[in-house]
C-alpha cells in the first residue's frame, strides 16, 4: 500500500442548515475538480462529484465493518455499506473527506489511512469518482444515528460471496469498489 495518512481529532466543522445546502466539490469526468455546487443541485443535474470512502478493517486484517444507511439517506437508503465515505465537500481534498466521514459516520477519529484507488461509479444520474482507503482498527464504533442504523463485524470471506451477490442488499457504489478491492488485494 501507499504511504500511510495520519491525523488527530479533526476541528468541528460549522454544521450547514440543510444538507442539500451544503456545496460540494464539482468534478469533471476525467477527476479534476471544475467548481462547486450545492448537493441538491449536484443530485439533481446528475453532476460529477467525489467521494471519500474508507474500509475499516478489523486488527487482523480478517473483517471488516459494515453498516447499514438510514432510511433518511438520499441515496441508496437503508442498504448496507461496507466503507465509511462521504461527499467531498467544496475545498476538500478526497482525503480530508475520509477523515471527517469516518469521524462523523463511526466515531474513529485517530486512524492511519492508507491511499488504495480511485473507482469511478457512473450510473446516471450518480457519476462518482470514489477515492478509496483503507485502516485497521481496534477501538470503539460509534454510529453517528442520523446516517448509521445499525452496524457489525464482518468477515472478509462473507463480504465477497456477500459484495458477488447481486442480490444481497448491499449499496452498488459500496459493491463495485469492495469487487475492486478483492480483485486487487485478495
């Protein structure tokens, strides 16, 4: 894996009225950033966006955590996941996104990410490019309520007979990167 990233517990970010009205970085379909835009305008104009995505595996490396969205999602909502990721926001670097998303999603605020790959996820009118790591981890899990109903350990020979499954109720931007990542590292 690539050089490992390192950061403490993040400053609070100011909290936006509505998440709709949150701007969000506006990317190009190559993976340059070209603007920002507000979430709901991205949503509704099927924009190119980014996300930061983080796969938190167990300390042995043989599970990983999943967890399932809330029904008040706007996408993809009450499926299961098994990265921690969000939006980049307007400023952000894909990076600085996966930090404050495992902080807020998971409660994990002093991990060590290491930079995986970048899987882009176009299925209109989401067109995502997703900027994947990964860290081991221990410690407490804490379910930010408003985004995470539910959540457990899971290990990595179920989460690919599980990701392999089109059936099983998984998120599809989650399954095409989880699929990239077994056909890479396992």
């Amino acid at each position: 894996m690539a050089a490992t990233l390192r950061r403490g517990k993040p400053p609070g970010r100011p909290k936006v009225e509505a998440v709709h009205d949150e701007l969000v970085a506006i990317y190009d379909a190559t993976g340059t950033v070209t603007g920002s835009a507000t979430r709901a305008d991205m949503r509704a104009r099927g924009l190119w966006h980014a996300a930061g995505e983080v796969l938190v595996r167990s300390g042995d490396g043989e599970s990983a955590y999943i967890h399932r969205r809330s029904p008040d999602k706007d996408v993809f909502p009450g499926l299961w996941d098994c990265w921690a990721g969000g939006v980049v926001a307007a400023g952000e670097t894909p990076a600085e996104c996966a930090f404050r998303e495992l902080g807020e999603e998971l409660g994990i605020h002093t991990a060590e990410l290491a930079p995986l790959f970048t899987h882009v996820f176009e299925r209109p009118p989401y067109r995502c490019h997703n900027f994947t790591f990964e860290t081991r981890w221990h410690g407490p899990i804490v379910h930010q309520p408003e985004e995470i109903t539910e959540g457990r350990w899971m290990p990595l020979r179920e989460l690919r007979v599980w990701a392999e499954d089109p059936g099983s109720p998984m998120i599809p931007d989650g399954r095409a990167g989880i699929l990239e990542w077994f056909r890479r590292y396992r």
